[in-house]
C-alpha cells in the first residue's frame, strides 16, 4: 500500500576490523530490498510504495564488477556503505547487462531478495520476505539494459563460520544466486523471524 515502512532492525552490536560493527542477530531479518522501476507498471492496480532507489546507468565501476553480458548479482562484501549508523553495510548490485528490460515481482517496492547460509549440506535462509494481505502491494519494478541497481546489506556475525549467497526470485522457474562470500551466523536466524508489528490501517503487513 501506500505507506510502507522500512524494517526496523532490533541489532545486538559486535565490533569488527572496519571500525563499524557488525551485527549480531539472532532472527531472520526481514527483507530490506527496495528497488525504484525505469518503467512504469501499468498492469498492477496501483496504490503500492514506491521507492525512491531507481536504476542508474553501468559506469566503469560496475562495467569491472560485472565484465559478462547478463542479468547477474553482484555482493561487494569488502566495500563499505556511508550509512550515519555504527553497523556497517556493504554494497549489493543487481546489474543488466542484456539487451531487454528485466521485470521482477515486488511487494511495495521490496524485491525478492534474501540472503542465504551454506549449512549442513544445504542452503538455508537466514533472512525472509513478508507477506502482504493487501493486493495493491503487488506489483513488478524494471530494470532497463545497461543500468543497475545498488543496495546496502548489513554486514552479520554470530558464532557459526559458513558461506553465503544471495538468492532473488525472478519468477516461477528462475532465480538468480550472488557471488559466495565468507561470514558467520547464529543457529536462531534459521527458524526465529524477526516479526512486525503493524502500525496502523495502512500498514498492510502482519510478519
């Protein structure tokens, strides 16, 4: 709908080498994703949040990042977001190299992008997307060829070393996976979600 809040991360701090700290959860996180359209839905009824983080054009930055020609990922976990907070972010790009628009479902404006944790043999979410009860939140952002969009993602630790990726569901039948980086985390952020808590009429989430 209209109003939609940004999820407010309840964080237990852990000091790492950046002199920003990283945070020490033990939930999912609740998806944070939020991705401006270079084409306007007109399928979708309306009414939704609209963010403000729209595509930009490939510069020479993103052209090293990301040298193939595809629709790709890309988890920059050495680089450090200039948030004003004292967790440290790191930058997250989505980037389309194709030469045709892509579209990918949003609910107000979050993507379908989560991070995920190599564990006992298997990838397993350590972070969620909420639901929606209101069908206006549903709609699709597009990304134009030769733009991309950049995210922030918390930097995470907790007591158990693995692996992780980014998972962002395009469609039915696709997803698209990041690049693997090392990290830690603890065991609840497989099963404990975050939660939410509505604030209002407007406020069309539960979870």
């Amino acid at each position: 709908m209209k109003k939609a809040l940004l999820p407010f991360i309840g964080l237990i701090l852990c000091l790492n080498i950046y002199g920003q700290e990283c945070a020490d959860v033990k939930f999912k996180i609740r998806g944070y994703f939020y991705a401006g359209s270079s084409v306007v839905d007109t399928v979708s009824p309306g009414g939704f949040y609209e963010a403000n983080n729209s595509p930009k054009p490939i510069d020479q930055t993103i052209q090293r990042l990301s040298p193939t020609a595809d629709f790709n990922i890309i988890a920059k976990v050495d680089s450090t977001a200039s948030l004003s907070t004292k967790i440290r972010f790191f930058k997250v790009f989505i980037v389309n190299k194709t030469d045709s628009v892509v579209a990918l479902p949003a609910q107000d404006s979050r993507i379908y992008l989560k991070r995920q944790v190599f564990y006992k043999g298997e990838w397993q979410d350590v972070e969620y997307l909420p639901s929606s009860w209101c069908g206006n939140s549903y709609h699709t952002v597009s990304i134009r060829p030769n733009e991309f969009w950049e995210f922030d993602a918390p930097c995470l630790s907790g007591k158990i070393e693995a692996k992780f990726r980014f998972e962002l569901y395009v469609s039915k039948d696709v997803s698209l996976y990041s690049n693997e980086f090392l990290g830690s985390f603890n065991k609840r952020q497989l099963t404990k979600e975050q939660g939410h808590t509505p604030s209002g009429l407007m406020d069309s989430y539960n979870n």
